[in-house]
C-alpha cells in the first residue's frame, strides 16, 4: 500500500514539474513571470493608484506565459510536442496552438518599458514624474519591478480658441459648446486627440469635405501657474486651401451595375435624370425610386457626414448590391460644389442555397435539419426580396423523459419582403437601415413518433424597422396562426385520460391578431463594462373579432371555420444584463417577466401562446416543462411520460458567471429560479394559482458548465441540481457523494450555444 501511494506521488510530481514549464527554458536565461508596478505618491487615492498600476501592465512588453496556480499547461504542451518540422499535423496543433513558446527574461527590456511608462503617466497630466525599472530572481524566473513617483497631476486653467474671422475659425468656435475639455480637470492627451477627433466630426457637418483633424493642433503651457496649463487651439498655416471651404451637392452621379473591371470615372452613357439623381443603368435592373428611397443628399444641399454614412448604411442594408462604394469629387461645373458617385455592383438576382444545420432547444431536444432556400432579390426590380425555403429535420432527446420519443419536422416557407413601408399614407424614416414590409406564409408538420403529427398553417404580414443598431421595432398587422392534429395513437390518449393537460396539445387552434416587439442591446460595444439587452413584446387575438361577433366562453364561444378562435391579450419581457469583469471573465444576468389574460371567447390561453419553464436554456436543474405551475406536481401525475406542465404567467431569472479555462474551454457557474402560475384554479392541479406566496413557490438550481468554443460553433454541457422544489419551502438536502441522491437529482444538458 506504502510502494502504490509512493508511486502516485511521484507521478503527481513529476506532472507538476512538468507544467511548470522550467525545463524549457535555456542554460544562462530565465523565465520571465511578469511585472510590479508600484506607484509611489501619497497625494493620490488607492483607487486612482489601481488604475494607473492596471493600465501600465496592459502597455507593458512582452507578456508573460500564462499560469493557473502555479502551473503554465501551455508550455506543458509546448514542451510535450518536442521539435516540430511539418508546418500542419497534430503535433504542430499541439505545439502551437494548445502550447506557446516560452517568453525569456532576455527578451525583456528595462529601459524601453520604462519610457512606455514615463510616457503614459506624462500623457495624463503627471509631468514631473519619474520610472525605476529593477528586476528580481528567482531560481529559474525572473521579474520585472517598476518604482513609479507621480507627484502632482497638471489640471486645465484655460481653454484659448482661434481669433481669426474666418468662417473655419468661426465653425470651430461654434462647436465648443459639446466640448470635452473640462476647465479644472487633470490634462489628459487621449482626451486632446478625442477633442480633434469630435471638431473634425462637427466640421464635417458643416460642409468641410476636405478638413482633416491634424490640421487642429493644441499647444500646452505649463508654466502659467502651479501644476496648471493653458490649452490653445491652433489651426495649422499650411494646410490645403480646400479644407477651409465648405462644400454642396452638385451632380449625384448612380452606377447600379457598376462592376471591378470598371473605372471609377463618370460614364459617357447617357443618363436618366430622376428627380436629383442622374442614373446610369442602361439594362434598366431597377426602378428608380429605390435610390429616392435610400439616398439622403440632394442638389445643392450642404454636404454632411450624417446623409453621407446614412446613404451608405441604406445602400448596403438594402440587401441587392454585394459591394457599395461612393466618390465625391470636386465639381468641374461650380466652384465650392461636389459631385457624389455612387458605385453599386448587385448581388445575383437568383439564387438557391442548401443549408445543414445543427439545432437544440430548451426541451434537451437536439438534431439537425436540412434547408433548401430559392431567392430572387429583385422580383419587381424594386429590391424587394422573394424567399422560398423548404426544410425537414430531425429532433432527439439524449437524456430525460421523453428519450426515444423522436421528433421529425418537414415543410415550407414564403417570404416576400419589400424595402420600404407599404402603408396607405407615406411614411419617411431617418434611419441608417432600410424600413421593410413582410409577408410571409408557413406549412409545418410535426411528427411526433408513437404520439401525433401537428399540422400547422401561418400567415402574417408587419413592418420591421430600427431606429439605429441598438433600437429595433416588428409590428405585424395581422398574424394568423391554424394548428390541427392528426395520427393521434392510442398510447397518447391513454395519458390524456390520466393527464388532460395532454389533451390541450392536440386540440385545434385558430389565432389571429396583430403582435408588436421592441428590441434593445448595446451588446456589440466589447469595452463596455455594463451591457444589456432588452426585448418586450405584446401579443393580441380575436379582440376586435370577439367584440362584433359578442363572444363568450361561458355560453357559446364563436367559430370560424368550426374552429372557435382565441381570445386573448399576452405581455412578456427579457432583460439581460452583462458585466465585464476583465479578460474574458463576464457575470450574465436574465430576469424574464410574462402574463397572458384570456376573456370572451377562451377561458384560458391556446397551448401554444400559454408559458413554459425548464430546460437547457430555462431552469437547467429541471427539465423541460416539468415545473409548476405554482406548488403543483406534474411529475408524479405523469408517471415520468412527457411532462408538459403550462400557464399563464411566468418569472424567471437566471445569473451564469462566465470565464475561460484554457484556449477554447470556457466554464460556467450558474443558479436559475422560476415558475409559472395559473390565473384561475384548476380542481386537477392544486396549487396552480397565483397568490401572494408566489415567491415560496419558485423552483431553484445550480450547476456547473463546459463551452466548447470552436468559433464555428459553441457547444454547451450543463451539469444542474435542484435546490428548492416549488411544492416545499424548505431547501433540500445535499449530498453529492450520494449515488442515489446523484441519480435522482443530477441533471445533465446538452446544447448549442449560450442559454442568453
């Protein structure tokens, strides 16, 4: 027993020699491990002292091999492929990839990270400050230290602007209100560069085509009093005599068949003159008043960056044109006035694409599924966009109650989108994206194997427009939804007959009514800390249709086509809410907030509008629709076949902290909390309605996660147990060296990418 244990150890040191990395490292040199930055001033704060130390390590080279614990596994790597003579192959992948060479201390040099430093803390206002660089050994690593003595930060006594009395001067002076130079701030040097940045902007506004903001230069003088300067604004004397023009729109030139084998030069063609625009497009590929449409400028209007990026922006959203470029060239026919060139080269008028694609959703249900879509991006030489998609798939549950119980799915789709608002009046918009007009048009059959097969027809037609890249609006006037079963076997109605909730599965549907959503993020800006996302949306059924007809469940609900149509109202809203911790470790939150109201001609929800909680993507602890609704146990009324527990109001919130283990191996912590409730009792689920002990009635789980992050794709395991069911207000007990406790409480999902 002592020789095993032995023996184990050994080789537990010998791995933890070996991830060091130390062996690699050359006779005579060292491994370099990073550096101290120490700030030594008493005048500033702690917090201040943080983040000066934080932003000198980040411009500090090189970097170090990364360590977790002690250990640097990407040297372990590096070291385990030995020499490497093939450029591709495994052992290139694992050398070069997994591994990294190893960073010397040779490689490091003191004095050039000291005048980085020196630098840095000169360009934020600490001028008479001083950088000791030293380094410090030990056995086979080494670190860099620097001693940093700020002393007292430079602040901003005045702001001196240019006198002259030209109309550049003039325009100058005139943006200073938006400043972001602050009298009695500290002197930064970003700030001055971002200063220029926003004159040249606000200039560009105005008509200066040709200004560039190095022709703004700000002097600094610090000898006007005691760790104070004076900024003045200078215009340089030699810049081009056309920067201090403002410029209009003369010509606004079209080539909407432009290809690369063309020049860019004017045409010799004769043009179709269309309002302001001059059009070169003898195939006639498009009606004209697509560019009436998406283009900002007209004749004679004073240039600004504004219609410039939002003509752009227009052209390209547009969705017809595969390159979009424009020139603006001084007029030859008035001085002071520009031509504007638009080249345009179009996408394919025709095209079919075949797509395979892997899918997952909150039901642990995963598969793929194959698409086969027929474009034409021109269809009435408008740019309206014509889409015709057939697709048929294939759903399966590795793990979970409904395994073995395959879905397959087959079908086809239409849409016709128009790049504009098709409304009786004319409506304009101001955004940098194209406003469209949907129809679309939906035939779905879902098999269920040894269940159902669902039929569903859906029709609609809405607007879709943003505002900017944050801001996104869909309205659907009408959205007309029939669900019809078939093939139901006699395995299924013989858990109806234990579980009428099944029965609202198969039961024909009729909806129709508008729908709205408003969607928000600020997600794409990375050096954010605090991100959101936001989307609420509302959703109406037969009300106007339920007020002429005079429906009422309680009598004798209407029926179109046999089929009485629902009556409803449903909000719902998702708020996500990311923080950036540094590097690549992120805390992402979900508070998800729902109600749905049934009156007139239903008593309750249609099953496909009703909520649903548990999941892969839900409550990861439990599965699928497993939980509620209120204090309820649709488990053991199931008798573990195919929980499909719904209601009509839900909440739900989830916290998940993020971060990346090693390369493409990201982890997770995560806890979820949920439910959903009945509005009115049901006497076969006790326990369902909404009172105000809701609270002690949420469902909790936590767990631990893998991503696998393969660019392409990001495969997601979730490992979930309960810590509250929502029939009991207590926490449960836990023992996860417990194999009978694993078993019954351990939860493993598999999916495809992030849960929110």
């Amino acid at each position: 027993m002592k020789s095993y244990k032995f023996y184990l150890l050994f080789i537990f040191s010998l791995l933890i020699s070996s991830c060091t990395g130390l062996k690699a490292v050359p006779e005579g040199d060292l491994l370099y491990t990073g550096a101290k930055v120490k700030i030594d001033d008493k005048e500033i704060s702690k917090r201040e002292k943080n983040a000066i130390e934080s932003e000198i390590k980040e411009l500090l080279v090189p970097k170090p091999n990364k360590s977790i614990l002690g250990l640097r596994p990407s040297l372990f790597f590096y070291n385990l492929a030995g020499d490497v003579n093939k450029e591709k192959g495994f052992r290139h992948w694992l050398k070069y990839k997994l591994g990294k060479e190893p960073v010397l201390f040779s490689k490091v040099d003191l004095d050039f990270n000291s005048d980085i430093i020196q630098n840095y803390v000169e360009n934020i206002g600490y001028f008479n400050a001083t950088t000791i660089a030293d380094s410090t050994k030990r056995g086979k690593t080494a670190k860099a230290e620097y001693n940093v003595t700020v002393r007292k930060q430079y602040n901003i006594k005045s702001i001196k602007l240019p006198t002259a009395s030209t109309i550049l001067s003039q325009e100058i002076n005139k943006t200073m209100d938006k400043t972001l130079l602050k009298i009695g701030k500290p002197y930064n040097l970003q700030f001055i560069k971002n200063e220029r940045s926003r004159i040249d902007a606000r200039l560009k506004e105005q008509g200066f085509f040709y200004f560039d903001e190095n022709f703004i230069i700000f002097q600094v003088d610090s000898t006007v009093a005691n760790h104070e300067v004076d900024l003045i604004l200078k215009i340089k004397n030699e810049i081009p005599a056309v920067a201090k023009q403002q410029y209009r729109i003369n010509n606004i030139n079209i080539y909407p068949n432009f290809t690369l084998n063309d020049t860019l030069k004017s045409s010799k063609d004769s043009a179709l003159v269309y309002k302001d625009f001059r059009i070169f497009d003898k195939e006639k590929m498009f009606k004209p008043k697509i560019y009436d449409r998406t283009l900002y400028f007209a004749k004679d209007d004073l240039y600004n960056r504004t219609n410039h990026n939002l003509s752009l922006n227009r052209l390209i959203t547009l969705g017809t044109f595969k390159f979009v470029k424009n020139q603006f060239t001084t007029s030859s026919e008035k001085e002071g006035y520009l031509d504007a060139n638009y080249y345009l080269t179009p996408l394919p008028r025709k095209s079919i694409r075949v797509e395979v694609l892997a899918k997952t959703n909150s039901a642990n249900y995963n598969g793929s599924e194959i698409n086969v879509n027929w474009s034409n991006r021109n269809t009435f030489r408008a740019a309206e966009l014509l889409t015709i998609s057939a697709f048929g798939g294939i759903e399966v549950q590795i793990s979970g109650q409904n395994n073995g119980f395959n879905v397959y799915r087959y079908g086809g789709e239409a849409n016709l989108i128009w790049p504009r608002f098709i409304t009786p009046m004319r409506i304009e918009s101001s955004s940098g994206f194209v406003p469209r007009t949907k129809l679309n048009l939906l035939y779905e059959n879902q098999i269920r194997s040894k269940l159902y097969d669902l039929n569903t027809f859906k029709a609609s037609f809405g607007y879709l427009w943003k505002e900017n890249e944050r801001k996104e609006h869909e309205l659907k006037i009408t959205e007309i939804t029939f669900v019809n079963s078939t093939n139901v076997t006699d395995l299924y109605n013989q858990q109806i007959a234990q579980n009428s909730s099944l029965g609202k599965v198969i039961e024909k549907q009729l909806i129709f009514g508008p729908t709205y959503s408003y969607t928000y993020t600020n997600t794409m800006i990375k050096q954010k800390k605090h991100t959101i996302y936001f989307k609420g949306s509302m959703d109406f059924s037969g009300n106007a249709a339920g007020l002429i007809m005079g429906a009422n469940s309680s009598t004798d609900p209407k029926k179109i086509l046999d089929v009485p149509f629902s009556q409803f109202v449903k909000i719902e809203s998702d708020f996500r809410h990311y923080i950036n911790l540094g590097g690549e470790l992120q805390l992402a939150s979900r508070a998800i907030i729902g109600a749905g109201f049934a009156y007139g001609n239903s008593s309750e929800l249609p099953f496909i509008k009703q909520f649903f909680i548990g999941g892969t993507n839900s409550i990861r602890a439990f599965r699928a629709r497993s939980i509620g609704p209120g204090s309820f146990d649709g488990n053991a009324q199931n008798n573990g076949f195919l929980p499909d527990q719904s209601g009509d109001i839900k909440l739900e919130f989830n916290t998940e902290l993020r971060g990346k283990i090693y390369n493409f191996i990201k982890g997770a912590v995560f806890i979820d909390a949920g439910n959903i409730w009945l509005l009115k009792e049901d006497s076969l689920k006790p326990g369902s309605q909404v009172t105000g002990k809701f609270i002690e009635q949420l469902a909790i789980g936590t767990g631990v996660g893998l991503r696998f992050d393969f660019s392409f794709l990001i495969l997601r395991t979730d490992l979930a147990f309960p810590l509250k069911y929502p029939s009991s207000k207590d926490f449960n007990n836990i023992n996860i060296f417990d194999k009978a406790w694993q078993k019954n409480n351990l939860v493993f999902n598999l999916a495809i990418g992030y849960p929110f």
